[in-house]
C-alpha cells in the first residue's frame, strides 16, 4: 500500500473525520509491505500484511488479510467470477482495451490522484496504473491473498479489503469503477468520496444503476455499450477536472 495513503485514510470502524495513523514495519519504495493502522478514536488497528492492507471494521474472522473468509454480509461488493478479470500478466491483451476504455471514460489523462476500483475489475486496475502516469489505483474487495498475487507487487496499485464503508474521506478521489451487480451501497459510498468533477463508471449497466444515477445527483456523461458514466456536478457549472491533486 502506498505510504500516502494515511492521508486519504479514514478510520472503518468511526467512519470520517477520524484519520488513521501508520506505523510501518517495512517500507520499499514508499510501499508499505508490513505494518498497521491505527485509529487514535478507537485504538483499532488494521494490520498491513504482504503488502495487503485489512481495513475491515471487527470483527473480521480469524485469517485477516490472509484469509477468505469473514466476509460481512450485505457488503454490496461481489465476487468477480470464476474465469472472469482475474489475470494482470502482460499477455492480458483484453484487461489492456478495458482499462483504456475506463481511463478515456473518466476523463482521467494523469495524475496525482487517486481512482477506485472494485475487486472484480482488478485486472484492469494494473493497466490503468500504467496508463495514467502519477494514478494511484486503489483495488477495494474482499479475496484477501487471492487478490493480493494480482495486485501488490504492481506499482501503482494498493490494495485492501474492506467492510461496507469505504474507509476514505469525503471527496477524495477522482474516479471510481463499479460493476452492474455491486448494488446501491457501494455506488452511494463511491458516491461520497468522489470530489467535484470525478466520476464514476459502471460497467454492466443495469435499470438499477441508470436510476440510481438520476437520484444521487450525477450528470450522465456516457452511457452506450453497457458503461455508463455519471460525473459530480462542479460548483458554477460545467465539468472539467483541473487541478486535482488529492
């Protein structure tokens, strides 16, 4: 996980504005392969095991970010599918064409900035990461080290499994990725922490989805080939992302 990270933090358990705190046990590049979060709230921690970050709030089953298991129900984030996005090798000619279609789609050229995506676009994530110089890509889900031999060695990509809560701050990011079947819970907490201008795609696109855009106030700036793209009205109109810096 990326050392800058902290600051975009929030504590999973008390939710904004608790920040947490990062005592790292090992640091490579300014990624934190070892270590733990801490909320001065609380006083929960939130262990960084091989680079895998576990945020969920407690109780989080026996293997934390080892394990597959103790996932919290009604999470609104899904599995990605057996044969699905699940390979990040440079062969992975198709996750190359996905991510270049999100990147295009969120109007997202170069960083700094962060952009998040779920656990079923992982294979996307990597290519996104170096396709926008300066992206961080945050990959949020729920596979604990089955996620972590796609993602954490890749530069770029921090990746953490989490509780229903994201565990970012309000307006934080530039761009979120969701999928069709990640429900309500999960657009409206991307919804939250997307900044002025940033956008959200979903791919899939259901009713579901077309509707919840329309009601959580996004402008509708794509929607053709099953993505659709809502984007967070800026203040005294029109769309475009300037100055974007986390």
């Amino acid at each position: 996980m990326n050392i800058d990270l902290v600051d975009h933090l929030v504590c999973p358990r008390c939710g904004p504005p608790n920040g947490l705190l990062l005592l790292a046990h090992d640091v490579r590049d300014r990624r934190v392969r070892e270590g733990e979060f801490g909320c001065p709230n609380c006083r929960d921690r939130f262990p960084v095991v091989d680079g895998f970050g576990d945020l969920r709030p407690p109780p989080r089953g026996e293997g934390g970010a080892g394990d597959d298991g103790g996932i919290a129900p009604g999470s609104g984030v899904s599995e990605p599918e057996a044969g699905g996005h699940a390979g990040t090798g440079g062969t992975d000619v198709g996750g190359a064409e996905r991510a270049l279609r999100i990147a295009a789609a969120l109007g997202v050229t170069g960083g700094p900035g962060l952009i998040v995506v779920t656990d079923a676009h992982r294979a996307e994530a990597v290519h996104i990461a170096r396709l926008v110089r300066g992206i961080e890509v945050l990959v949020v889900g729920w596979r604990g080290r089955g996620m972590v031999a796609d993602t954490t060695d890749a530069g770029g990509v921090s990746t953490f499994v989490t509780g229903p809560r994201l565990p970012l701050r309000d307006g934080a990011v530039r761009g979120v990725v969701a999928d069709g079947d990640s429900g309500g819970r999960w657009w409206d907490e991307g919804r939250r922490v997307l900044m002025a201008g940033g956008r959200i795609a979903i791919t899939e696109a259901t009713r579901e989805a077309r509707e919840w855009v329309r009601g959580a106030g996004l402008v509708t700036v794509l929607d053709e080939e099953g993505m659709l793209v809502g984007a967070v009205p800026v203040p005294g109109g029109g769309l475009k992302l300037t100055g974007l810096g986390p």
